[in-house]
C-alpha cells in the first residue's frame, strides 16, 4: 500500500527478482515492513506455491537456534527429540526462508549459514552426511551490517554472500505521502473486523503527516487502533489526534527536515509559513495560534494575511 516514489522504486525492484532465486538482503528501521516485502517476494517469485518459512535470528537463544535451522538426528545430544528434529533449511526446501534480524546471528552460526549459501546443502547436528537443498534465503536487518563487519562483529564473507541482491526500505518519514493510504487502510480493516464506521477528517491526516512515525509503519498502526478504540463519534478529527500524538516524546522532538541547500532566509521563511498555516489549520484562531507559536497576535493575524495574499497572487499567475 503506497503512493510514494520511493516504494515504487522497491516494487519494481521486487518485480526485477522474482524470476530468480538470488539472495537477497532487505534493510531498514524496524517496523517499515521488511516481512511484508519478503512475502511479497515469495508471492510475486516461480516459487510461490512452495513454503514461506520465517526464523527469528534474535528471538531464539543461539543453543536452540543451531538445532531449529539446522535440525538433529536421532539421540544427537541430551534432551534431543528421540526420533531427531527437521530444521528450517529442509523445511523450505524448493521454498523460501525469511530469516530476519540476521545481524543478531552468533559468529559461530555465521560460519555456518555461510558453509549452506555456498554448497546448497546443510548437516543436521550429530550428523555428518550433507543434505542437499534448494532454498532461497532472504534476511532483514535493522542493523548496519558494514559497521559490524568492521568491528569484527558479523563476518565479511558472509555479508557480502547475503548482500547479492540488496533492497532498502525508507521509513515511513522520508514518504510521508503514504501515510493517508496506510492510516485509511488499517481504519478500514478496525471498521470491517469491528463493524465500526470510523474516518479521519482532513485536518487528522494532515497531522499524521507531519508526526515523525519513529516506529514506522507498525507505530502508525498501532496509533490508529488506539484512535479507534478511544473515539466517541465516528469521525476522528485533528484535535483529538493531537491529543495522542502531542504526548508523544518523538512530536515534541521533532525538527524539519531539509533535503537540498537553499539560503539560510529562504529557509527560515519557508519554516514560518509552513508553521503558521499549520497553526492556523489547527487552531483556527489567530489568538490561539499564536498561544501555540509563542509570538503575539498581531504578530500572527499580519503574517497569514501575507501569506495568503502571496498565495492568491501566485494562483493567479
């Protein structure tokens, strides 16, 4: 669910490598949806109708973690299943195995994974017969695997194995053009599961816009219910939004962001504007808006009136 440039890019990207079963590396902050675009890999790909398995490499202690990827024979060690373990790797056999968080993976299963992306095969433990497989691995990581390379942290060889095909997902603030499309479809799917008929006015999603979504998509989600479960009319509008989101540390934080050099006036111009019409929306009133701006009055009714004359000028150029 996107509009934005950004994840047009990565689909057509996705769409790129479906037909192939390169490794993949999907990168970004937690919560932007790397499963989701490893799923949609495996969707779009020639091995859709084969299994999507998911491992969790920071979820599991690494003692477990070896036996569920790899598997075990019979009696291999003390506690063992008696009739021995099938690991993940042969579990997704001709399929697809989404592990993410690989950057929590220990050094010693590293070594290993590594010995499985080059011979396409994996040894159960107590095992010393190879079992050849034919899985496509995709790994997640919110983490900066060329900075744990360097520290000595994640091995080299192994990074540059998983990093075949490399796919970045921006965070939710960098295409903040996407964020009307998620926050009405997470509403749509409240409104169906509850048989509500919840909606944000405009001045709510305006200011969904401008909040900085720290938590990405899974934030934006969780924020929506949150709306959801404590409106008392069906329409959710910018006051009560601001209720939730003004509590938040990360608003309060907030800076704007530039992404291209322009004069240090120009910009200062540009960031009263955007505030005062922003205030403006909210508010209303040029009294409360300037309560909220911390400037006078008249301060603030002469800048709008400025504004908007520039803004008429310019429509009717």
């Amino acid at each position: 669910i996107y509009c934005s440039s950004k994840m047009e890019r990565v689909v057509e990207q996705i769409n790129k490598i479906s037909n192939f079963s390169s490794t993949v590396l999907i990168s970004g902050e937690s919560g932007v949806g790397k499963e989701v675009i490893a799923q949609a890999i495996h969707q779009l790909g020639s091995r859709s109708n084969q299994p999507f398995l998911k491992l969790n490499c920071g979820a599991i202690p690494e003692n477990l973690l070896e036996s569920e990827l790899f598997g075990y024979t019979q009696g291999s060690f003390t506690g063992a299943d008696k009739n021995g373990k099938v690991g993940y790797f042969k579990k997704a056999d001709q399929g697809i195995l989404f592990l993410d968080e690989i950057g929590e993976m220990p050094l010693s299963l590293q070594v290993k994974l590594l010995r499985v992306l080059q011979e396409q095969e994996v040894i159960p433990i107590g095992s010393t017969t190879p079992i050849p497989i034919n899985v496509q691995i995709v790994a997640a990581t919110n983490k900066r695997l060329e900075k744990m390379v360097e520290e000595g942290t994640f091995r080299e060889d192994l990074f540059y194995r998983l990093n075949v095909i490399p796919i970045y997902i921006p965070p939710l603030r960098e295409r903040s053009e996407d964020i009307p499309l998620l926050a009405f479809h997470f509403l749509q799917q409240l409104n169906k599961k509850y048989n509500k008929n919840y909606h944000l006015s405009p001045d709510a999603l305006n200011l969904l816009e401008v909040y900085p979504w720290p938590g990405n998509i899974r934030e934006l989600q969780n924020m929506i219910e949150r709306l959801a479960v404590s409106a008392d009319d069906s329409t959710i509008d910018g006051d009560f939004v601001n209720e939730f989101l003004s509590a938040s540390h990360h608003f309060r934080k907030a800076k704007p962001t530039f992404t291209q050099i322009m004069p240090l006036h120009e910009a200062q111009n540009y960031v009263e504007e955007q505030l005062i019409l922003l205030a403006m929306k909210r508010y209303k009133t040029t009294t409360k808006a300037a309560k909220a701006l911390g400037i006078s009055q008249s301060s603030v009714s002469r800048k709008y009136q400025k504004i908007l004359i520039e803004k008429q000028e310019n429509n009717s150029l």
